[in-house]
C-alpha cells in the first residue's frame, strides 16, 4: 500500500487508473481516527451539559463567556490566520504573545499546525490536497475531515509548504512545545477565574470553558463550510470560496472569503470594513493594534489601492507613478503570490495538537 512518503507524483499511473479513479482510492485508504471521534463527541457532550448551567447564570457570567468567542476569535482569525498563515501584516513581539495566547483559549490546534494546514488549504483549494475539501461535501469540510487520517495528496502538499518564518518565531515555537499547558491556562484556568471573580468559578468554567471552545470551533469550521459552499463570488466567479454575512458574525469577519481566497495576503480578508457595510471587527482590532504601535506593515491587494487608492475600477489604468506608490508600505499581488509559491527548505513537521 502506498505510504505519505511515496505517493508523490504519479503513483496510480502504473495501475492505470484515471485521476478521478485514483483519487476516490486514496480517500477510501482514509482510516478513521478514533482518537478524534471519541475526544470530540466527549467536547460535544460536555458542551450540551454546560447548557444547564445557562439558568442559574448571571448576566455578567453570560457576557463574560460570550466575551471569550471574540477574544479566543482573535487568536485564530487575527493571529494563527491572517498573521501566522497569510503574514498579512507584522505585529511587535507584546502583541505576537497576547495572540498566541488566545490562541490557546480557542484550543484549535497549536499555531505552527494550523498555519501549516492552512497554507496547504489555499494552494490546493477544492482538491484533494485540501485538508477540508469542501467539494466532498458540507459535512466533510465542516467537521468530518478531523475524523479522518489526511488525504495522501494533503500530506505532500504539506511537505512542500514553506514554514521557515513560523520555525524562525520564538513565539510560535514556545506554544508549540508548551501547547497543553497554555491550552489549560487560557482554555479554562481563565475562564474558570474569570467566573471565580463573577461569583461562580464553575459557571466558568463549564459556559466561559467548554461550552465557548466548542462553538467556537464551529464557528471556524463555518468558514470551511459555508463560506465555501453558499454565497455571492463578485470577485472571482470561478473558484468556490464565496462572500457569506452569516459566517462573518460567526467568525468575527472571515466569511468574505471569496475576496480572501482571491486576494490571500490582504490583512482585512475583505473589500471593506466597519463603517462601509462590511461586518469584520477582525480588521478593526488590527487597526486600533496599529495605532496602539502594537502592529505594523498592513499590506492590501493590488485590487483594493486600484479601486480605493487611487480611485479607478480597472487595473490597467494604474500609470508607472501609481505603482511606484503601490509599493510602500505594502506589497503588491504579484509579489505576495510569488513568495507563496516558494518551496520549503525544511518540509512541515507531522507533529499534530489533535492526531491525524
Ligand atoms: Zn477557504
Ligand atoms: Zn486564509
């Protein structure tokens, strides 16, 4: 049977199969992961338990816990998203550690992981070297994909991902080795203290704890599912990814995914922002970070300075002087795809906060 390792190129030629053929080979060799299925039905029934702590909460407990959807948010959506994965803008050390520890609160996987993952989604989007392929469904892309060992071709798209900045951040690198811990810490020692403050550690910890974790994650997932399922494609009518309120509410500003697919390295994931009708406090917590000098070097899409900057629909009217001022301080499209197509010196790892 072919492993991971051997599968690159064109293993099913000599079998004479078709693409198609080889591929639905490769997801029936798919095992399921066991260990998964039984930690995620245990999150789940441990979430609805949590509910029958909802009546003998106070309001403050309850905009307490729902307060840490945001904040657990941000560490995706702000942190292992749009910094980690796309380096969509730069962030100052104080700011990198306050991330990374709500990233720890959202327990969705350590940065490097997710970064990695995520890197591969894009690249090979709606294939089976997608690690949520939302092309075999709204329940596979949802939430089936963690119940299953990866798809060979997500494992050599993988390898081939460049991973040096996330290697090279001691901050990425310090969660990685104390994952659980900080997971314990900020997951439910915090929300545990925060209810102990509010008047009941245990409504903390059971409604701000493990009731937010799991939907939070379903509200990340939301992104993988719907966002890439349903929606208006204004931006690019021909990839799957689409433009979807429903998933920005969930997801604190990540379901403009059609803009985000075609325009990866923009750090607001969208057109637009608060106050021009485009729901994204994602994009506000960077700016009100960037005027705080916590975060710096926001870059844009070639298609938003065209149209916003310098006041035209069509890109080919951009003269050499509009260029030259495109170049600072951000960084034009084709620059960014060009640094995506970089091959990694040092493959990604197979190290996985949740086994795969
Ligand atoms: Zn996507
Ligand atoms: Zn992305």
């Amino acid at each position: 049977m072919p492993t991971a390792d051997n599968c690159a190129g064109d293993t099913f030629e000599s079998a004479k199969l078709t693409k198609q053929e080889a591929s639905f080979a490769a997801r029936a060799e798919q095992a399921i992961v066991w260990p998964n299925v039984f930690k995620f039905t245990l999150f789940h029934c441990l979430a609805l338990y949590a509910l029958t702590w909802v009546p003998t909460a106070s309001w403050e407990m309850l905009l307490f816990s729902a307060s840490l959807w945001w904040w657990s948010g941000l560490g995706i959506t702000a942190g292992a998203h749009r910094l980690w994965s796309h380096k969509s803008f730069k962030a100052h050390f104080p700011l990198r550690v306050f991330l990374m520890l709500l990233n720890s609160m959202a327990f969705q996987g350590d940065i490097f992981e997710w970064a990695r993952d995520h890197r591969t989604h894009h690249k090979g989007s709606e294939t089976d070297a997608d690690p949520h392929n939302a092309t075999r469904g709204f329940w596979y892309s949802h939430c089936g994909w963690i119940f299953y060992r990866k798809h060979r071709d997500v494992y050599v798209a993988g390898k081939k991902i460049d991973v040096r900045d996330l290697v090279n951040d001691p901050v990425v690198m310090w969660q990685q080795q104390y994952y659980f811990p900080s997971v314990f810490l900020m997951c439910y020692g915090v929300p545990t203290l925060g209810g102990y403050f509010l008047g009941s550690a245990w409504h903390g910890f059971w409604l701000g704890g493990m009731f937010r974790h799991v939907w939070v994650l379903h509200m990340t997932w939301c992104v993988n599912s719907f966002a890439h399922l349903f929606g208006d494609r204004p931006y690019d009518p021909k990839i799957n990814p689409a433009e979807n309120l429903f998933v920005s509410i969930c997801a604190i500003g990540e379901g403009w995914h059609n803009y985000h697919h075609r325009y990866p390295h923009d750090y607001a994931a969208s057109e637009l922002g608060i106050g021009s009708g485009t729901w994204n406090p994602t994009k506000l917590f960077i700016d009100v970070c960037v005027i705080l000098g916590l975060a710096y070097d926001r870059r844009r899409s070639h298609y938003y300075k065209v149209k916003h900057i310098y006041g035209t629909d069509d890109a080919k009217h951009q003269t050499k002087q509009q260029q030259e001022v495109g170049k600072a301080p951000f960084v034009t499209e084709a620059k960014t795809a060009q640094q995506t197509q970089e091959p990694s010196q040092q493959s990604a790892g197979e190290t996985s906060s949740f086994e795969r």
